[in-house]
C-alpha cells in the first residue's frame, strides 16, 4: 500500500471514530474538564509528563455537599478564575474540612495542588475523592494520570486498567488509560481505547483529543491535524464542529503549526487557546515565546506572569520571564527568574546563556563591579557551552562570538583601560529576535524564547478546578 493510501485508509477510520461525536449533551465551555486537557510533558519529552485538565465529569451533576462546605467551594471557583490559585486551595481545603463527603472538593483540590507542585497531597486528595465516590471517574482519571505525570507509567497503566476492569462502560478512565498507553507508544491500543470511549460516550472529548495527540506523538501530523479540524472546525453542514471552544485542541494545533513553520497562523491558536483558558500555562509561554523572539517583551510580559498565577513552578515560565525583564532594564528581576531556574535544574542550557547576556549587557548588576560582572558573565557562556554540547550542524549559535566579546571587555578592564561599561551601547530592549544569527557589534541580543515544541513533544494540559469559566474571547 502507498503511502498515501496509507494515509487515507487512516483518515477514514478517523473519520468513523470521530463520526456522532456531537451526539449526547453539549457541556458548557465554562466548565473545562479533561476534554480540556489530557497530557503532555511541561516541556514535553514526547508527551512523557502528564497533568490533568479536567476535574469536570460532563454530566451536568450538581455538587453535593452541605450547605457550609459549598459556600467554600463556590468561593474557590471564583478565586480560581481570578488567577488566585492560592485562596482557590485554602477554599477547597475548607470545603474538605466543612464536608469530608464533599469528593468534588477534595477532586479540585487536587488539581490546584498538582497546579503548585504538591504531587504527593494531590494525589492524596485525588485518592480521597475516589474513595468517597468509587464510580467517580474524574478523580480515577485524574490519579491515574498524575502518576504518568510523576514518570510512574507502569504503575499508571496497571492502576487504570484494573478500574477498567471494574468500570467497563467509564468513558473517562478509558480516555485517560489511552493516553497512557500513547505515552508508552502503543499506539494500536491507544487509537482503540479512546474510539471505544466515544462509542460509549460519543460527546467524550477528552477521547477525541486523544486521537489527535497520539498522531502527533507518533509523527503523524496529517492525521492529527485531520482530527483537530473535525474537533475544531467540522466539515461542512453535515459534520459541525465536535467541540470548537477545546483550548487543548486549540493548543495542540497551535504547536502543529508552529513545528511546520507556519507563524501567523500558530500565533492565532494560541491566542485562542489562551481567551479559552486563561490558566493554560503552556499556552500563555508559547505566545509569549513568540513575542518575546519578535523583541516585544512588554507584551509578553503579562503572559508570563499570568502564566506563573496559575503555574507557579512553570520552569520555562520563569527562563522567559527573567529574559523579559532583562530586555526591560530590570536586572535583578532577571537574575531572580534566572537563579529560580538554574536551582531547579542547573542542566539547563538556556539559562545560562541568558544569565550570560544578563551580566555582559546589563549597565550594572547589584552587588557586583565590572570586573565581577564579566567573569560571571563568561562563566555563563562557558558553563552554557559546556551544557549545550557539540552544535547540530546548520544551527545558528553566537556563543562564541558572544564568549569572545566578554574576553575582550576584561582584557579592556584588566589592563586598566577605560572601557565604555559592560552594557554601553546595548540599551536593554534592544535585543534582536532569536534565531536572527549573531547580534550587531552593539547591541544585546534577545535569547532564543524558551517554549518551542521538540519533535514528538506534546503540550502540557493545564489543571482546572471544576466549574472554571472560560475567559471572553479575546487574545
């Protein structure tokens, strides 16, 4: 068979999975659940990390707890879409303590812990909520894929297998065990698990994305683009839109493009992803990355720090952000989201080579002369060197250059000449985009946004607590 029989012959049985996919009620876009998200790596090491999106079953049941435990969680649902993720948690750990019955409490959370890098008590709470309610599969779901997320795949595949056994007909645990298995690259069983999901439950999204996500790991961009457009778009009358206001479909596509190259358009759906799902972190980096790389760091600006309200541990949050306050002159700023970074993980390349373009063009850093400046900064280009390995051929890496235009400054310094300052004539926002090649003899370049999807990578989903309206539709 040709390939491009292949390729049809896949995109018919797509087609047929995705078939009546609009049956069944249509949930409110306010109320984002794992249609709204499934997996992804922060980062995404071919979509090895996994976070739950979506703590909402989509049948439409009413909360039940007592009266005083649901004023608490009516109360975190609020601070949760007003970006404060951290009244969001004392609200629904009030709602615990008033009802431990409430399991939709205890389910949401979870998913503000798992939001604060709390793994072991989101797991706790994810754990309670099913015991509480043993049928209730958006928490079976949620703890299944949280141990994907904490690199537990086996223990995450047996666990969610055994509810399956249990739970035949639970849609959402046959969703979330598929994901699974497309992170292991079984990508048979995948495909075949979230279309038996749809027959049991045609409006299951989280299934639907599913199908999409496994194409893209497995580099079947086509395929997957197919079905983010029968999700997203529809074809024709006949076949409308599945679920138009998915922000992780939005998101998916987004990274699609942006890996094919296909700027103006990736930038469209990550805006869309973003007025979908204020607190999807991954979203909110992507467009900022792009900002950032086009020199327009006050825009990214609050990108990124509401990327960082809603995922305080983001790493790639933090890198982009301490280069948007270099580009803006605020250089301890900088330095802070820099060290934040390299304490979490100090084999990261990018950070130090934006620590090193912090120190070479900075004006002046606190606490420190020229002379302390420059060494540090020809530590950074070094270590980043060191950390960066051999380049892959035809990329564009101006460390070099970057290393010996310090080396020449601490000559200048050292041989007690009177140089122009370890940032003259770089004002700080005057970066050029990444990728752009090396910098003009004067100016400071702009670092390479961190946020730009590695093949056989796959977004992060976002966690939401229940009930977290969508933002008006607007970036």
């Amino acid at each position: 068979m040709s390939a491009r029989r292949a390729l049809a012959a896949a995109a018919f049985a797509l087609a047929a999975a995705l078939a009546g996919a609009s049956c069944g009620p249509k949930k409110d876009a306010s109320a984002p659940d794992m249609a709204k998200g499934g997996l992804g790596g922060a980062g995404g090491a071919g979509g090895g990390g996994v976070v739950n999106a979506g703590p909402v079953d989509g049948s439409g049941e009413e909360a039940k707890m007592n009266a005083s435990a649901l004023g608490h969680y009516r109360r975190g649902l609020e601070l949760w879409r007003s970006g404060d993720v951290a009244g969001a948690k004392k609200a629904f750990r009030d709602a615990t303590a008033a009802d431990p019955q409430a399991y939709q409490a205890f389910h949401s959370l979870g998913t503000v812990q798992e939001r604060t890098g709390e793994l072991d008590a989101a797991l706790t709470s994810y754990r309670q909520a099913s015991t509480v309610s043993p049928n209730y599969e958006p928490a079976i779901a949620a703890y299944g894929l949280l141990l994907a997320r904490r690199g537990n795949v086996t223990e995450a595949d047996d666990y969610l297998t055994d509810k399956k056994a249990r739970m035949p007909r639970a849609a959402l645990v046959l969703a979330a065990l598929a994901e699974v298995k497309s992170i292991k690259r079984d990508t048979g069983t995948a495909q075949q698990l979230a279309q038996d999901a749809l027959k049991i439950n045609p409006d299951c999204r989280p299934a639907m994305v599913t199908l999409a996500r496994d194409h893209y790991r497995n580099r079947r961009l086509d395929l997957s683009l197919y079905a983010l457009k029968a999700i997203l778009d529809g074809e024709g009358q006949n076949n409308p839109p599945r679920d138009k206001d998915n922000a992780e479909a939005h998101l998916l596509r987004a990274v699609i493009l942006k890996e094919l190259g296909r700027r103006a358009p990736a930038i469209d759906e990550f805006q869309k992803a973003v007025a979908l799902r204020p607190d999807l972190a991954d979203a909110r980096v992507q467009l900022a990355a792009y900002l950032l790389e086009s020199g327009n760091a006050q825009e990214a600006l609050p990108h990124l720090e509401a990327a960082l309200r809603y995922d305080p541990n983001h790493l790639l949050a933090h890198l982009n952000l301490g280069d948007a306050y270099r580009l803006l002159g605020r250089s301890a700023d900088a330095k802070r989201e820099f060290d934040y970074v390299t304490t979490r993980d100090a084999s990261l390349p990018q950070a130090q080579y934006s620590l090193g373009l912090l120190y070479l063009f900075s004006p002046s850093m606190p606490g420190m002369d020229q002379k302390q400046q420059i060494s540090a900064a020809i530590a950074a280009f070094e270590r980043y060197q060191q950390l960066r390995g051999k380049p892959q051929p035809g990329s564009s890496d101006d460390s070099d250059q970057l290393l010996l235009r310090a080396k020449a400054k601490q000559g200048e310094l050292n041989a007690g000449s009177q140089p122009a300052g370890a940032g003259s004539g770089a004002p700080a926002g005057s970066g050029a985009p990444a990728g752009s090649g090396a910098p003009p003899p004067d100016a400071a370049p702009a670092a390479p946004a961190a946020g730009s999807a590695r093949p056989g990578a796959a977004p992060a989903a976002a966690a939401a607590p229940a009930g977290s309206a969508a933002a008006p539709k607007q970036k």
